[in-house]
C-alpha cells in the first residue's frame, strides 16, 4: 500500500502577478482505456475506426430489458494497472449509477464506482522542474465511456455514433500535488509510460484512448486552496500544459482585478490559446449516485490478486535503476531509454546478442541514443520503424570496441547500414573501412606532415593545443583511417610535448 504523505511540492514554480507571486494547484483526472477486445459489459468489439454504429449491441444500445455482465479481463487490466501505481486494491468493490442525461448516453446514466472503487490510494514518482517528487494517487475506478455526438455531419443536425458505449475506461485521480505545467505534464507521461508497459492501456491520445480532466486554481503561496475549475477532454500533453498556463493567467487576472473564481467545466481551445465555459461545475449530489440493482459488489480473492502481481513486467523506475547499476548508464541516459518500452526492449537487444554478455553498455547506450534515436526522431519515426536492427547496432559497437573502426568510421558505416543495410562487419572489410592501427603506418604519415610543416611544429612546441592541427592532417591523410589514441601519442613523441 502506497505511503500516505503528501508530496513535497515547493514554492519554485510561483507565478508572477500584479499584487504578488501566485502558486498553481493541480490534479488530475486521467481516463484511459482499457486495452481489451471488447467493452466492459457487453462482448461488442473496442476496435477504432469501425463505421459508426457497427460495434453496439443491444446492452451498449440500452435496450430495455438488457442486463450488464462484467468482463473478468477489464477487471484485471485495473488490478494490474493498481498495482502498477503502488497502490491499494481493494477486494470488494462496487458499481454505481452515475445519472445525467446526454443524447450520447443511451441509457440516462453511466456506470460507474463512486464511494468503492477497484483501486484506491497509490503513487507516481515524476522528474519535473530540476526535482524528483511523488504525485499521490487518490483512486482508480472502472466505468463505461459515453457514445460520440457528431456535429458536424450536416448543417441542421447532430449524430450520435454509440461505437464507444460501453468501452472500459479506467479513471485514474491524483491528489492536488502538481504546482507547475510541467509537472502535470511529466505526471501524465509517467503515467502514460507506466500504462503502456504494463499493457493495460495503449496511451493513444490521438485516437481518445487517454485524455485528462485537469483540476486548476491558484492561491497565494502557503494560503487556503483556491476555487478549481476543471478543464475537459485535454487530449495531447502539449496541450495539457498550455491549457494550464492559460487558466493560471484566466484566474490571476480575474482575482487581481476584484472578482472571483466560479467553479465549473471548461473547455481548451488550443486554435485560440483560451479556455471557455461549457456549464457550472457539478458536484457528486447533482449525479444522484446509488448502487446500480443490476451489478452485483465485485468480490476478488486475494490469490487472484497475487497472481496477477507475479506476473507483472519489470516497470520503468525499475528498470532504470537496473541500467544504472548493471550497465553503468548515467541516469539521464536510462531514462531516455526507459520512457519507451519499445527502446529498452531494443537496447536489451543489442547488448543481449552475444554469448558472454560483455559488450559494452554505454558504449550501446550512446549509439541507441545518439545515433539511432537522433536519426530516427529527424525523419519522424519511432524506433519500431527502425531500418537498422538491435544486430546491426550490436555489430558497429563491437567494430568500435575491438578497434577495428573509428568512431568517424562508425559514423559513415551507420550511414551505409541506413541506407542499404547489410551486415557491419561485411561491409567494413569489403569496402576496407578498417581503422589503421599499424603504428608504423601512422609514424610514416605523421613524418610526412611534420616534414612539410616546420613553421607548425615551431608553432606546436610553444602551444601544446596546436597538436589538433596535426591530428587533423594525419588523419585527412588516412583517409580517417589511422586510429586517433596512436596519432595523438606518436606525434606527442615526435613533437616533444
């Protein structure tokens, strides 16, 4: 069960206004799907994009007479998200009637948990703003997402596309402690990470699969909570932090001029850079919640449970802290790696390719990062799009660390594996890309400048830094061939330095 201390939010985020510094409070609301072939009482499919209205049934449809029965898998997907969060599962829990009418919601209620939910008080560890701090979670929730209005299909009417109906989502709530955008917005790409690992949740925000309610007020620094409003349906974390800035300044501005803070929903218009009203704020009484008679308390056993938690995968902060101690990573390098499970799964790959598991990690770290990460993120695509694998990688290090190439050399022979792929070490002693580590070579070239220089190597003797120049030449003389550590050394010697 997660610790119940408050985070430790400092005052390093204040927000300058006319009567003085403001401080931000911040929590959020984070619906995210959950991932699973079909909806949370009823076996239509969850699949996106389908033609509206092809994936309801007759209990999505709210046909009289149809009763809800719960999917085990919706279920576990919440345990293992709960667990995921360090937090309290709770063995019994309930499913309530949430009552509010919308052309979307077919039945005039949405099911959901209110007083009992699956999930109760956890925590997400977040990097943000130069600290590490912990963000508690308040509750995780099952409930049933709302059908679709389309508005803009003809100009006299509105349509409803029941497809999502009835898809599970799971609402996560955290605790005020956020005081700052980037904070929120770091929360949420935790949160999206951790998810995502877990597989519980693909973390789509374009497609609506995970979007944040965000709770926003401000207050003097040190002074009693301010009135919140919350901001729907924010759908990229961009966004997340510019609606955040923009209600910050909303509410200052209103405040510092003699007015006050009504609290209610609002909406984000990212075109504009401003927040609008859509209506008062509701409170838990107005949805006159109550058990729903057609869904019995769901009652988990513990071994259920534990079995669940035993076959979860290894999480990012554990993860991270295993690149650090196993591979010698720095911890920003980790968790560059880390914030994807798709590019932790390939660094394991590249160092999980030979036998007796020596190649070097930082060594692969720097190419996964630099070199494949950095080209990748220039052409816009991710790392499962990759045109040179794990092996290919794992290959250039090995050429790297056995001396056999430069780093220059690595550098072009990347280039060649991009463009026409191929196996490294082939295409370095076809094309005879192998570094010249014959020492009798290189003294040769290096007497042959020196030779060719004496105003340099007069030039060199009164200011050591000038060896670059001689570096420079020899290795433009080698076609960048001659290893780097054997030049600098013999014209050390021959110069005298």
């Amino acid at each position: 069960m997660a610790s119940k201390a408050a985070a430790a939010a400092k005052p390093s985020n204040l927000i300058p206004g006319a009567t003085g510094d403001w401080e931000l409070v911040i929590g959020l609301e984070v619906h995210a799907q959950v991932a699973s072939k079909s909806k949370l009482f009823s076996a239509s499919s969850t699949e996106f994009g389908a033609e509206p209205n092809s994936h309801v049934s007759l209990v999505d449809a709210a046909m009289p007479g149809m009763l809800p029965v719960i999917n085990k898998e919706c279920v576990a997907q919440a345990i293992r998200t709960g667990l995921g969060l360090k937090s309290e599962i709770h063995l019994k829990s309930v499913f309530d009637r949430k009552n509010y009418f919308y052309p979307d919601l077919p039945q005039g209620y949405q099911i959901s948990q209110y007083k009992q939910p699956i999930v109760g008080e956890g925590e997400v560890e977040i990097d943000a703003d130069g600290e590490t701090m912990r963000v508690r979670i308040e509750r995780l929730h099952l409930e049933q997402d709302a059908g679709k209005s389309l508005h803009d299909q003809h100009p006299d009417y509105s349509y409803v596309d029941l497809n999502r109906s009835g898809v599970a989502l799971m609402e996560i709530v955290s605790k005020p402690d956020m005081r700052s955008s980037k904070q929120a917005q770091a929360y949420v790409t935790k949160l999206r990470t951790i998810l995502r690992y877990l597989g519980t949740c693909d973390g789509d925000m374009e497609k609506g699969n995970l979007r944040a309610d965000v709770n926003v007020s401000v207050r003097k620094p040190g002074g009693p909570l301010g009135t919140r409003c919350e901001i729907k349906n924010v759908n990229s974390i961009r966004f997340i932090g510019q609606a955040i800035e923009v209600e910050a300044r909303r509410q200052i501005d209103i405040i510092e001029d003699g007015g006050k803070i009504d609290q209610e929903t609002r909406l984000f218009d990212a075109a504009k850079g401003e927040t609008r009203s859509m209506r008062s704020k509701e409170e838990a009484h107005d949805y006159r919640y109550f058990p729903d008679p057609d869904l019995l308390p769901l009652e988990l056993t513990q071994s259920f449970v534990d079995d669940l938690k035993q076959h979860l995968p290894e999480l990012p902060d554990e993860k991270r802290a295993r690149f650090v101690k196993d591979f010698g990573l720095s911890v920003y390098d980790a968790n560059v790696l880390v914030a994807e499970r798709e590019r932790a799964d390939y660094f394991e790959s590249v160092l999980g390719l030979i036998a007796d598991g020596k190649r070097d990690g930082k060594l692969a770290a720097n190419w996964v990062i630099n070199e494949l990460l950095g080209r990748l993120n220039k052409e816009g695509h991710d790392i499962a799009d990759s045109k040179v694998t794990a092996k290919q990688i794992g290959g250039i290090v090995d050429l790297i660390a056995s001396n056999a190439i430069s780093g220059k050399i690595a550098k072009d022979l990347f280039e060649i594996v991009w463009s026409e792929g191929g196996d490294p070490a082939k295409i370095v002693e076809d094309r005879g890309m192998k570094q010249v580590t014959d020492t009798g070579a290189i003294e040769k070239a290096v007497d042959e400048i020196i030779a060719a220089n004496p105003d340099k190597v007069e030039q060199a003797k009164a200011k050591p830094s000038m060896i670059g120049w001689f570096v420079g030449q020899v290795m433009k003389s080698t076609g960048g061939k001659a290893n780097p550590a054997a030049v600098n050394d013999i014209l050390k010697a021959k110069l005298g330095l």
